[in-house]
C-alpha cells in the first residue's frame, strides 16, 4: 500500500477505532466460523474472562476503509439482545479486527439445511425476534440490506441474533438510496429496476423471503438464471406450499408486494397478532455480554 493511502486511512479510522497491544495475547485465535471475499470470521477465546468470541477479521485495502469503518460505526451504534453486539474494534496497518459476541448454534441458514423446514411454532418464535431486531435498526435509521438466513445465528439459548452489517446503510428518514445492494434471492424488485429505493422495504421484502425459506424450506424465487430470477422477482411470482397456515400466509404476501410503499412497516408488523401473539420474548442479556471484554470497547467520537 501506497505511503499516502495509509495516512488517508490512518486519518480515516483513527474516528471509529482503538488499538489494542495486548491483542495476541489477549484473544487465542480458534475455529473458521465464514469466510467471505474479504474477511474471515474466526472463534477465538477471550483470555481475561474465559469467554469465546468471534472475530471478523478484514483487509484493510484503501477501497475497504470507508466501509470498514461505516460497518463498525452501526455496530457500535446498536445495542440489542437480538443482534450480535460488538465488543471491540482492534486496528492494525493492515489488518482490523472486530470482536464481536459469539452464537454457538451458528447460522439459522444451516438449521433449515439440517431440518428441511422449521415448525411453525419455532418459526413464529425466532421470526418475531428477528422482526424485534430489525424494528431497533430501523427506529435507529439503519437499514441492513443483506437481511438472510445466513445473516440470522442462533445463540445458546436458541435466540435469533442479527449479524453482519457490512451492506448497512445509515438513512435520514425519506432519504432515497441508489444502487443494488444484497443477496440476488432476496432482493427486492425496485433493487433490480436501476431506480433509486427507500431503504426500509427492502428489509421488509427480504423478511418476507426468509419467513418463506423458514417455513418451507425453499427459496420463493429460484429462477434458474438471472434473466429467470429477476423476471420472478419483479413480477413476484411465488406459490406458498399449502401446508403453510393462513395467517401466515397473509403475513409473506403482504411482506412481498411489489410496490414498496404498499409493504407494511416495521412497525405494522410488530402489531400483527403473529408476531404480537408469539411467545418471542427478548432473551435475557447474555452472560456472554455482560463478561466479555466490552469495558473497553470502541474508544472513538
Ligand atoms: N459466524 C459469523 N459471525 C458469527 C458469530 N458472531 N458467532 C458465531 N458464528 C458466526
């Protein structure tokens, strides 16, 4: 890297970050957890407090500054028991380090593989508090963008927690954003249409995707190409499998409508008697959380 990229990054995270000398001897590098085109995240073990943690471990190429640190500003920025909290950001020249809360169970995307399709009783629980997290996000004007099964873990209490905001976008209400962002399946048809988009439905829309996959198992639209894809998503031309209950179904074809202003809010759908009527209740604050090495979190502005 260029000896002037460095300072403009120096510059750029020295606003959101805090470095830590006692790193390698305080964290003991485990387990691959993911692995993504530019990060790894890794189980690592927390000396001082016996705890295990996750560690995101990312590139600090000059074109990854600006969403290294917008990533690690959200995070920071949320504090709630159904998303994954960040401990402590670690900046090194060319490498960053998120430490983050840990969710034994792993991904809800490799639940559904393993089971097939969930019961609608779990599916109403672990929907609920996902829908719960998203409500938070979007009161606090993040939109995530990247809302999927794979995005979902699972703690050790069998609590959903939300993660990876690496497509997350800070937005001032009516704020208009541009640009396809996401995870082709879930995207919303307004992302395909090169139009500029109001960042809540589209998390709106990828919920209605992933209550579909939890409960049957299969993605609503799986066109076997692009051209196949998108086509089935502009029209959103899904069939939901008879077994599924009725008001649940109401639920994915409100959530999938086409026109983003006739989706319901996150608000709306906290008031459904589905989500109202589960037994979703916020799990208790960790024993994770509150041991692990989060007094010395972020120092920044
Ligand atoms: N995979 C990615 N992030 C993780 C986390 N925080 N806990 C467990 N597995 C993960």
């Amino acid at each position: 890297m260029m000896e002037q990229d460095l300072k403009m990054m120096e510059q750029d995270l020295k606003a959101c970050y805090s470095i830590e000398e006692n790193f390698d001897t305080n964290y003991k590098m485990l387990n691959t957890l993911g692995e993504g085109k530019f990060s790894v995240v890794k189980r690592a073990f927390h000396v001082p407090t016996s705890t295990s943690v996750a560690v995101k471990i990312l590139q600090n190429t000059k074109e990854y500054t600006s969403p290294i640190c917008r990533e690690a500003r959200i995070m920071k920025s949320l504090s709630h028991p159904n998303i994954i909290k960040l401990f402590h950001v670690v900046q090194r020249r060319e490498i960053t380090y998120l430490v983050m809360e840990y969710a034994s169970e792993g991904e809800l995307q490799d639940r559904i593989i393993k089971v097939g399709s969930l019961e609608e009783s779990e599916t109403r629980r672990l929907f609920a508090q996902i829908v719960h997290a998203v409500q938070y996000c979007h009161d606090h004007h993040i939109v995530h963008r990247d809302i999927k099964a794979s995005n979902i873990l699972i703690d050790c209490r069998g609590n959903a927690k939300l993660c990876d905001f690496g497509l997350a976008a800070e937005v001032i209400p009516g704020q208009k954003l541009a640009g396809f962002c996401g995870t082709l399946p879930y995207c919303a048809p307004e992302l395909l249409q090169a139009v500029k988009y109001e960042g809540p439905p589209v998390d709106i829309w990828s919920l209605g995707v992933l209550l579909f996959l939890m409960l049957s198992g299969n993605l609503p639209f799986q066109g076997r190409s692009f051209v196949d894809l998108k086509q089935e998503i502009i029209s959103a031309n899904f069939s939901i499998p008879s077994h599924v209950s009725i008001d649940i179904s109401n639920v994915i074809i409100e959530l999938l409508m086409i026109n983003p202003s006739r989706r319901p809010t996150i608000h709306q759908i906290m008031r459904h008697p589905m989500i109202r009527g589960s037994e979703a209740c916020l799990p208790p604050t960790s024993t994770q959380i509150s041991q692990a090495p989060q007094a010395t979190a972020l120092s920044g502005p």
